[in-house]
C-alpha cells in the first residue's frame, strides 16, 4: 500500500491541497479528464469516458430529448455529453408528468452506454425525476450534476419487511449494475425539495417514495466516488444488494474519498462483498434530526472488506464508534473493516478496540493515494465537494 499522510505548515493545510489538486484539474479541459489514480476507477486500466470523443460526439444537451438522443445517436463511441440548466425527465418534450407506475418506469430512466463522459455545465446543471442508469457497460464518468433523488410515484407496502411492515420504492439517483470502470465525481445528490417529512403516513408508517441515492451492485467493479456531496437521504450509498449474490465476491472494488454526508441516515456506504477504501470523507449528523436522524454510517454487511482512513465524524448524539460502523444485518453473517487515524467528534474513532467487529479485511489498497489528516478533513470537504466547484 502506498499511503503518504500531507506534510505543511498552513493552518489549513488540507484545504489548501484540495485547492491545489482543482487549480491542477483547472489547467486542463476538465470535460475530458480520466479518473485519477487515488481511486479504484484508475486502476486496472483507467477510466476515460468520452474523453475520445471526435467534435461530432460532443453534445450540448438542455432538455430529456436532448440527452436521451445523444445517448442513442452515438451508441457506444466515445461521446461527451454536457448538460445546461435542469433536465426534467416529467417536462413536455419527455411525455409531461408520470401517470402510473409502468409509465415511471418506461420514462426516467437514462441508461447511459460506454464510453461516456455526462457532465454538468456551471453550477445549477439538475437532472430531476430521473434515474440514471450504469448496466452491463463500461468506462463512464459522470461529474459536476445536482441529481435530485427521484421519488416514486406508487411505492409497494410490504407487509413482511421488518416487524411491522414497510413501503419499498424503487428508483436510486444512481445505479451501477455490472459495469465497470465508472468515475463519479463532484455530483451533489439530495432528496429536497420532496424531503420525507413531507411524506404520508399510511398503514402506520412513512410513505417513504425514495429509494438509493448512489448504489452499486451485480459485480459492478473498479468504480471511484469522489468529491460528492450527499444530503437529507435515508438509505442512502448501497455496495452489493444482496448477502445471496455470492458472485459479488472478488469484486465491488469501490473506492469513497473526499465526500460530503450531511444528514444522511444510513449506508454511507453499506457494504457487501465489496472490497472498498473509505477514506476523507466528513460525515455531519444529528441522532435527533426531525427528519433525517443518524443510524449508522459504514455498514459491515456479509462478507465486506472495508479499509477506512482518516474520516471525520461528526455526529451530535453519537459518543462510540457502535453508531458509527455496524452489521445492519445477521451477525451470523459478518463483514470486516479496519480503520487508522478517523475522528468522531474530534476524539480517536478507536474502532480497533471500541467495537465488536472482525478486521481481517485480507487486501491492501493497491494505488497511490494522499491522506488528509482527519482533523482537517472538514475543511477540505467542504470547501471541494459538490457540483459547482469545478471550472467548465
């Protein structure tokens, strides 16, 4: 493993690295940058999306027809796709609002091909009442988009989940299912306006119309989240859907550094399987939020092998790491995880002797990466994270 931990005299030294890397990322065209090597994405090869792209394959898109005939007319070559404004997939020239679960179905979807660079112009770029779709391709990017978590318009009542029941929605902001080689990369994802108190209660318990902000499953492999901010969701970054799909096993090799969580609930991320770096990241939370109140944040799930670095936690209500790395599923069926150098409000996390949880990840990071000392975290986060913050 190559880990080297930033060395200066500045006060806030992290932040001014975070600066140093976007003026760096500044200098060049960023709409065709790959994935840097910090990651799972640049390894084993790298991670490019359309940065190929001939000046026929560059798209300026501003509407749903716009982009979904980008996609469809440069098929699985090289293609930058740059998005202005907001991208309602409910506006007119898409078919107007969801008139039922089948027309849902049939009309959020945009199931980007291979070779794809999907990027945000400016600081306002939205895709609203749309799920993005990463299945069975390879060597996408998508970067700088303010991605409002779609809500589904029939979520199912399940009277088997959990001891009262619950309803189940489908429909994540993101999905990567069986693909590989995906950069994701300042998005900022966030369930508001359609915030869940403003959800029903019915059979006694919360409509909850959102499903996954971020999830990635089915073998998908060599994927980096990065410099994302995600905010006011319940479930929120899934890694491996299932303790049953046993093929998961070998990959899901995800990296999470230099993200935002900010009222998040649970899973960020939750981990089966997967062999996943989570590093730099800074949590914000509260356990009596009205809203979005704090569960847990890294979950241990069957068989993960979880690597934490330096992460800043800073949870109101939380006082041990018991809230903050769990198993939310059958101890009978543990994961792994260790962690070196994170914080929880400002204190040694001290996963290592605080918590009951199995550390024999068996890997070792295997790209060059730089730490940010975890008590300067907050300041590079914050000040990097997020749509808007890179020069296009």
């Amino acid at each position: 493993m190559q880990r080297t931990t930033v060395l200066c005299k500045l006060k806030h030294l992290a932040l001014a690295a975070s600066l140093c890397w976007m003026a760096a990322a500044h200098a060049t065209d960023v709409t065709t940058e790959s994935a840097p090597a910090d990651g799972w994405a640049g390894a084993s090869g790298s991670t490019s999306g359309g940065a190929a792209a001939v000046s026929s394959r560059i798209y300026l898109v501003s509407s749903p027809s716009q982009l979904l005939a980008a996609i469809r007319a440069a098929g699985s070559y090289p293609k930058i796709i740059k998005v202005a404004g907001t991208i309602d997939m409910t506006a007119a020239d898409n078919g107007g609002p969801f008139t039922s679960e089948t027309d849902q179905n049939t009309r959020n979807r945009i199931t980007l091909k291979s070779n794809t660079t999907l990027i945000g112009l400016g600081h306002d770029a939205t895709l609203l009442n749309a799920a993005v779709l990463i299945k069975k391709i390879d060597n996408v990017i998508v970067r700088n988009l303010n991605i409002v978590n779609p809500c589904d318009i029939a979520p199912v009542w399940d009277p088997t989940d959990g001891a009262s029941g619950n309803w189940n929605s489908q429909y994540d902001g993101i999905v990567i299912d069986q693909s590989t080689h995906v950069w994701i990369d300042h998005n900022s994802f966030t369930d508001a306006p359609q915030t869940d108190d403003l959800a029903p209660i019915e059979n006694g318990k919360l409509k909850q119309c959102h499903d996954g902000a971020l999830d990635i499953k089915n073998a998908a492999d060599f994927v980096t989240v990065s410099y994302n901010v995600f905010d006011q969701h319940d479930k929120n970054n899934l890694v491996g859907s299932s303790d049953s799909t046993t093929t998961d096993d070998g990959h899901l090799r995800v990296t999470f550094h230099h993200n935002l969580f900010s009222r998040i609930v649970q899973r960020a991320p939750r981990v089966r399987f997967g062999m996943v770096h989570v590093y730099n990241n800074y949590y914000a939370g509260d356990t009596s939020d009205p809203v979005y109140g704090h569960e847990y944040s890294l979950g241990v799930g069957y068989m993960a092998k979880i690597i934490s670095e330096n992460n800043a936690f800073d949870i109101v209500g939380v006082s041990s790491c018991a809230k903050i790395a769990l198993n939310p599923g059958s101890y009978s069926r543990p994961g792994a995880i260790t962690d070196a150098g994170s914080l929880l409000n400002g204190a040694p996390l001290a996963l290592a002797t605080a918590c009951a949880l199995q550390a024999n990840v068996g890997w070792s990071v295997p790209y060059p990466y730089v730490l940010t000392p975890a008590d300067a975290v907050k300041d590079a986060v914050q000040g990097a994270a997020g749509a808007g913050k890179l020069a296009l």
